[in-house]
C-alpha cells in the first residue's frame, strides 16, 4: 500500500453533518455515491488523476451535494457520514441508517 494511501486511511473518519457545514458553506463538499471506495477516490484526486475523476464525475458517481441533499442534511444534522479530508476538499459518503 502506498504511503499516500496510508495517510488517507489514518484521515478516513466518521462526522456528522453538523461538523461538516463549515465545509460546504465554503463549497468544499464533495458526494461519492455508496459503490466508490472513499480511499480510492481520495488517492485519485491527491495525485491528479483526471482520467478516473473526469470519468467519475461524468457518471455522476462524485458530485457537488444537490440543494435537495443539503436541505435534507441540514434538516437533520446528525445525519453521519464517512468522511475523508483531500485538500481542499472533504469527500463524504452517506452512512445508511442501522
């Protein structure tokens, strides 16, 4: 495993929607649909890897949260994610409800 990837993992954590605000009221959020692996997703956009991001967001499997998601997250604020900080930004996927 690449050392990259090792300090991704130790940065992988879970964070409820309250402290994830400050993060999107600086447009910083960034959705990655439930089949993606958040460390994958983390290694590509650290080292530039326009091919697998680019093909992402044409899938639309990462994205800007919708008003409609942030409305719902705002809602209900301790709505829990995985979350992983990727200057500047913070990937986040949707914890389902156990």
């Amino acid at each position: 495993m690449s050392d990259l990837r090792e300090q991704l993992k130790e940065n992988l954590d879970e964070a409820e929607w309250d402290w994830l605000v400050p993060h999107a009221q600086r447009d910083a959020i960034i959705v990655v649909a439930d089949g993606l692996d958040l460390l994958d997703v983390g290694e590509a956009i650290a080292t530039d890897n326009t091919n697998s991001v680019g093909n992402w967001i044409a899938e639309q499997l990462i994205a800007k949260p919708s008003p409609e998601q942030l409305g719902n997250w705002n809602t209900d604020r301790t709505k829990r994610f995985n979350a992983l900080i990727v200057e500047p930004y913070v990937l986040i996927q949707e914890k389902l409800a156990a």
